[in-house]
C-alpha cells in the first residue's frame, strides 16, 4: 500500500506541470494590477504618479517571449509588466528615467 501511494504522490508531483498553462493577461487587468500596487504606497521612496496615462503591449519576438506592457503614470513614472500570469506582476518601474522602447 505504501508502494502505491509513493507511485501516486511522484506521479501526481510530475504530471501536473503539464497540465499547468500561464494565462496571458489583458489590458484591464495590467490597469487594475498597477493602480492597487501604486496605491499600496510609494515603492522604494519613488515619486511615481497616482494616474495611468498610456498602457502599450510589446509582444515578444523569440517563440515562447510572451511580451510585456509598458504603463507610463501621470505625472510622472512608469511601470513595467510580463504579460503573462506565468511571472511576478512588477518587473521594473520608475519616476525620472525616460524609457524608448522599439519592436524593431
């Protein structure tokens, strides 16, 4: 019986990752995600604006690159995105750093 159950635990350990799919998130929700952790309080002392004035979807250019959203805050400030539920919500953000970025 404890064979079995040992068989079942490791298959159930390595099987479910296959069963397991990120999800690619939407504009709406990148929105609502940087309005909540803007309003948590300003990250590490960052004057960073309180209202989101242009969200823009980069998509990825290598098979499997998901992409990313660039969220620019008014006044001042942005905010970097995965767009994928598969990585941690806020990668990069900023208040004085001017950002250019190019799908080509």
């Amino acid at each position: 019986m404890k064979k079995l159950s040992l068989l079942f635990s490791v298959i159930i350990i390595f099987a479910y990752p296959l069963f397991v799919e990120a999800r690619t998130i939407e504009e709406a929700e990148v929105r609502t995600a940087v309005l909540n952790w803007i309003h948590m309080g300003a990250p590490c002392g960052e004057k960073l604006g309180t209202q989101i004035s242009d969200v823009k979807r980069y998509q990825g250019v290598n098979g499997g690159d998901i992409g990313y959203y660039l969220v620019t805050l008014a006044p001042n400030g942005w905010v970097v995105l995965p767009a994928s539920d598969d990585y941690w919500p806020i990668q990069l953000f900023g208040a004085s750093v001017a950002v250019v970025l190019s799908n080509e």
